[in-house]
C-alpha cells in the first residue's frame, strides 16, 4: 500500500472528517469510498450512482447464494 499525502482546502476537510465521523469511518476510508464512487460514475456516465450501487449490490447477493428468482405474472 502506498501512502498519498494530500493538500484539501479547510472547509473540504471539515465536511470529509463530519462524513466519516457520520458514516463512522476513518477519513482515509472516507476518502476511498469517494474515489471509488468518483471511478464507478466515471466508469458509467449515463446511469444514476444510486442506480450502480443496486445493481453491485445485487450481483453480491447473488454470488453469496442470497437471490430469488422472480417469476413474472405472479401476484401474492
């Protein structure tokens, strides 16, 4: 792991330390999520990040053993 040392004006500062303390993470981790999420919109430009977060997340349960199929046309 490399280490990377930032310069980020204070008010950016102040909101990344009230995110992780929120989220409760550690600023790098913060800052990892963002830039993780940075590259998943860069990745996928015309679709919502909401929208990109679902659909991992699907795939996740699905390779866990956690999806259920959905059978079309069935009202319970």
């Amino acid at each position: 792991m490399n280490v990377l040392t930032l310069r980020l004006p204070e008010d950016i500062e102040k909101k990344l330390k009230l995110k992780a303390q929120m989220e409760h993470r550690s600023v790098s981790e913060q800052i990892k999520k963002y830039l993780y999420d940075a590259i998943l919109m860069e990745d996928n430009p015309d679709l919502p990040l909401s929208f990109i977060k679902q659909t991992l997340e699907a795939k996740a349960e699905i390779e866990a053993g956690l999806g259920q199929e959905y059978k079309f046309g069935h009202i319970k």
